[in-house]
C-alpha cells in the first residue's frame, strides 16, 4: 500500500540527511581513529543521496 506523499516534505528531508552526513563526515575526519574507508563509505552514500535529490527536485537541475 503506497500512501500520498507531500514531495516538498519529503525532498526537504532528504536535504538535512546531506547535512547530517556532512556534519557527521567533518566530525569523523578529525578523529585519529577514523579509517579512510569509513570516510569514503560515508562519501558514496552522500553522494548518492545529492544524485537522487537532484533526480527527484527539477529545480536543482536548473541552478
């Protein structure tokens, strides 16, 4: 069963996950115990997740 979404809600919340992730990176970078791998993990996956908010949000597109 799908339930209708507000796309706006959902694409904002979307955008504060790259924020999260970004803050979370900063954070794992200035500890001596970080592995570059977790960092690169963690890289990907904001990556990924800036290509399907640009997918779904046309207006980025544009900018």
């Amino acid at each position: 069963m799908c339930l209708p979404m507000d796309d706006t809600a959902m694409l904002c919340w979307l955008k504060n996950q790259v924020t999260v992730l970004e803050a979370w990176r900063e954070e794992l970078t200035c500890r001596p115990e970080t592995s570059i791998s977790m960092i690169t993990r963690l890289e990907k996956h904001r990556s990924w997740l800036r290509e399907e908010i640009s997918r779904l949000d046309p207006g980025l597109k544009a900018a």
